[in-house]
C-alpha cells in the first residue's frame, strides 16, 4: 500500500511518506531544503549520483568517511588539497606514488625516508644517511609499486519522464427518470431564501477570522520561541558565561574584540588564555601579546565541538569573533591546555654551528648582548640584527619579513623588524633604539632563523677556504714548514675547525689565507 499521513499533535508534528515500491520525483528547476536539526539516510542496497555540472560542499565542523572495503576516486583534471595543520596516512601493506613527469617532495625544516633500520635525512645540518652499509653502484634493482587498479564509478539511472493524463471526456449517459415537481410553501420562500444567503455570506467570513486567529497564535508562538532562544545563554563555562557583552558576541549581536579594545570583556578574553597556559597578564588592554596569544590559540585549537555543535574558529588574524569565541568557551569547559615549546630551553641547542651561536649573543633579557630583540653590532658596515647573527643591513623588506614569518615569527613583529632592512651604521642605531621593545621574539623563532641563514654561511666558508689554500706556495702566510700538499679535504676536516671556519666567515673575516691554512692542517692543538 501506498501512504501519506499527516500527524498535528502538539510537539509530535509529522508528515509520513510510504511508498510500497518505487518513489520517483521530478523538479524542473530548482529543489531547496533546508533541515534545523539532523538529516539520516539510510540505503539498504546501492547508491547512485550523478551530477552533470558542478558540485559544493561546506562542512563547518568535522567530516568522517568509513568506508569498509575498497575506495577509488578518479579526476579528469587535477587533485588539489590544502591542509592547515597536518596529514596522517596509515596503510597496512603498502603506499605507492607513480607520476608520468616528476615528484617534488619539499619540506621547510626536515624530510626522512626510513626502511629497515636504515635511513636518510634532509635537513638544515645537510644530508644524513645511516645504515649498516652505504651502497653505491652495487647491483640490485629499484623496487616497484603497485599500479592503479580503480573502478569507475557507475551513473545512476535516469528519470523517465510521465506523460501528463488525456483529456477527461464528458459521458455520453443520458437520464432515464425525471423528479416531480416541487411541493414547495410559497409564503416561506423568502425568508428561507434569506436564512442560506446569511448561512452562505457568513460561512468564508468566519473561516477568515479563524485562519487569522490562527496566523496571529503562530506568529506569538514564533516570536515567543525567539525571545526564549535569545534569553538562552550559549557561552557554558563559569568564566565567561556571566558577561552579557561576551553573550551577545557569541549570539552575533555585538562587534568582535581586537587589538586596540580594553576593558573589562578583554579582560576575561586575557583571563581565558591565561587558564589554558598561555603567557600573558590579564590587565584589559588587547595588545601585542593578547593579539599573538589569539593568533597561538586559532593556530593550536582543534574543536571537539562538545559544548557548541557547530562553529569554526575562523582565520588565524589574532581577532576575537563569534568562532574563536565559542572556541575559547568550548576549550575552558573541555580543559584543554596550550602545550607551548616556543621558550623551550632545547631551542638554544642547534644542530650544526653552536660556536657561531653562542658567539652571537646570549639568552638574558636586559643585557647588552640580548639577541632575541633587535640590535646593532655597533659599526658602520653592520646593520639591523635579530637572533643570533640575522643582519638586515644587505636584504630587502620583503626578504626579511618572509625570512621572519617562516620561522615562526608573528605578522606584526615580522612586520616592524623588516622595516629595518637595508638600514646601516647610525640609521641603524635609531631604529633599534626606536623599535627595541617592540620587537621580542621567541626561542623556538631564533633557532629556525639561525638554521635558514647558516647553511649559506658553511657554503661560503668552503669556498673562501678552497680559494686560499690551492696556491702551491702558502708562504704568504708566513707559516714555517707548510706546503699545498699538506691540505686537508674540507670534508675531512675535523667539524670543530670546520665550525671555527664558518665563524671566521659569519664574522666577516673572508680575506687572507692565514686561519684558512691553519685550518688545512687538521689540527686544533694549533693557534695562529
């Protein structure tokens, strides 16, 4: 049997669709739904879609596939992802990646292939490769994946269309008895005729007044409805619940909070972030700290929608709306904690160059030689300096600035530091003492700074040590019992004379074979 029910009780509304076999439906135009709650669907067999232009799907909160055996996706054109934070691919046997041109794996800090026991890394200190043996032109064959062995995906079956119904024709059955005539009192024809025209006039006046009745108790109960949803509070957690400024935000009724506001609301924004271990103080004054907090906390916070259904936090620009609001509510309900490294202690190690970084400065705020705002070396050909040893005096803004916010460096300190570029000497001594404390960075910023700058400086050091020991004759540097057939490799160079090279280069000393064929002798017990 075929069904469709209508149920009108009160809070049980429904409508009931059965169909005891095939349900077909044809729109020719456009069809909009639009459900306030949960959508199911359930297919007991198989599923078919076909779109014949484009497709668009927003998904505001998580997305989750479970698919229990094969999945194949083909694309005439290209695949393109792009993924915030990070991309986990686990299979059991085997991943195989095969292009027709080439495969470009880059990687801003570090890449590593790893296979039993063996492995090679990429990285800021070089090229590492470790095993039980390094072979090279020994035999043996490249190994082979496995190719594509998808399936096509099938088009869903297509809609016959129905042809509309023939005209009705009129019967040709003709009567066969006639009805008598009317026994009808005359006297009374008037006022019976009267009785049903008041009857027929009154009958759509009254179903008038009743649809209107009926129109005014539903909008009542929708603006009712309204008035209760708005009194509700969104925000759950005990701090920032009780704050009717922060209620509205959450609600869309009120503007966001951003660099520059203060006041009592900031205050509890401060007071959030400093409850979820961030740094900071809780003084209502949305400052450069606050604003870098936020960014942290937009960039670290993935949410468990638990608290609030449905919200992004939104881009990582530092401004408290209705996303990162909800977002710091959910996460005080939820405890969640900034797991921060940025002043990790680790960060002062690097992994090649620690004699350059230790020169270059020291880690005490307030002295002299603090490097992690910036400086000036104090001479006329230096410039601008940040971390340990990042001289400004010979870039370009837009070198800095990218150098900068590569390595972590936020977007407003990125920006004030790069505005220093190409200054040198005294220029360089007033925007340091004009911009000094404006310009704090972290750890873990000086560390990535240090490691993007140095290989270029272990590249020239080679080049000026190759340069002042290939001459036979090396008496210029006045050295007793030396000859050119005593120089070392670079590569064979013990990495401590290595380091003292490089230094000698980061310091600007680059002229003159003296260290250079010190150096060539391999030896650290000698001191020029």
């Amino acid at each position: 049997f075929n069904e469709l029910s209508f149920e009108d009780q009160a809070a049980q509304e429904k409508i009931y669709l059965h169909a005891q076999k095939d349900y077909e439906a044809l729109v020719l135009n456009d069809a909009t739904s639009h459900i306030k709650h949960d959508s199911h669907l359930t297919v007991d067999n198989d599923q078919f879609s076909h779109i014949k232009n484009n497709q668009h799907l927003t998904v505001e909160g998580e997305s989750r596939d479970n698919i229990t055996k094969d999945c194949s996706l083909e694309v005439g054109g290209s695949l393109q992802y792009k993924v915030a934070q990070l991309t986990a691919i686990q299979t059991g046997r085997e991943i195989s990646l095969k292009a027709g041109t080439k495969i470009v794996v880059e990687a801003g800090a570090e890449v590593t292939l790893k296979a039993g026991g063996s492995f090679v890394k990429v990285d800021a200190g070089g090229v590492h490769l470790v095993g039980p043996a390094i072979n090279l032109n020994s035999g043996g064959s490249a190994g082979s994946g496995s190719a594509y062995s998808g399936q096509p995906a099938m088009l869903a079956n297509t809609l016959i269309d129905m042809k509309a119904p023939a005209e009705l024709q009129a019967s040709a059955v003709s009567a066969t008895m006639q009805s008598g005539q009317a026994n009808v009192i005359t006297h009374f024809e008037a006022a019976a005729t009267q009785s049903a025209a008041q009857k027929s006039s009154a009958s759509p006046q009254k179903q008038s007044e009743a649809k209107a009745e009926e129109k005014s108790a539903q909008e009542k109960s929708q603006k009712e409805d309204a008035q209760n949803e708005d009194k509700a509070s969104l925000l759950q957690s005990d701090l920032l619940k009780p704050s009717e400024e922060l209620e509205k935000l959450a609600k869309k009724q009120a503007s966001a909070f951003r660099k520059g506001n203060n006041g009592e609301e900031v205050s509890l924004i401060q007071q959030a972030l400093i409850n979820m271990k961030f740094d900071l103080q809780a003084d209502g004054d949305f400052g450069n700290k606050t604003k870098t907090a936020i960014e942290q906390f937009q960039k670290s916070y993935q949410p468990s929608h638990q608290t609030h259904p449905s919200y992004s936090i939104g881009p990582v620009d530092g401004i408290v709306g209705q996303g990162t609001l909800l977002g710091l509510d959910e996460a005080l309900v939820d405890g969640w904690v900034y797991e921060n490294d940025e002043m990790d202690l680790k960060w002062l190690t690097v992994p090649k160059g620690q004699l350059t970084f230790d020169a270059e400065g020291n880690d005490v705020e307030g002295n002299l030689y603090f490097s992690r705002v910036i400086h000036w070396p104090g001479n006329a050909k230096s410039g601008v300096t940040i971390g340990r040893g990042y001289d400004l005096g010979e870039r370009n803004e837009t070198e800095v600035y990218n150098d900068l916010f590569s390595s972590g460096v936020t977007h407003d300190i990125a920006v004030i530091i790069s505005k220093g570029a190409g200054l040198k000497g005294i220029d360089s001594d007033a925007y340091v003492k004009a911009n000094k404390y404006k310009t704090e960075i972290t750890r873990k910023s000086q560390h990535n700074l240090f490691l993007k700058i140095y290989p270029g400086y272990i590249k020239r050091a080679r080049d000026n040590y190759e340069k002042w020991t290939t001459e036979p004759n090396v008496s210029l540097a006045n050295i007793s019992n030396v000859n050119y057939v005593d120089k070392v490799q670079w590569g064979k160079l013990d990495s401590e004379i290595q380091d003292v090279i490089v230094d000698l280069v980061y310091q600007g000393f680059t002229k003159g074979p003296r260290p250079m064929v010190y150096g060539m002798l391999n030896d650290k017990n000698i001191y020029p």
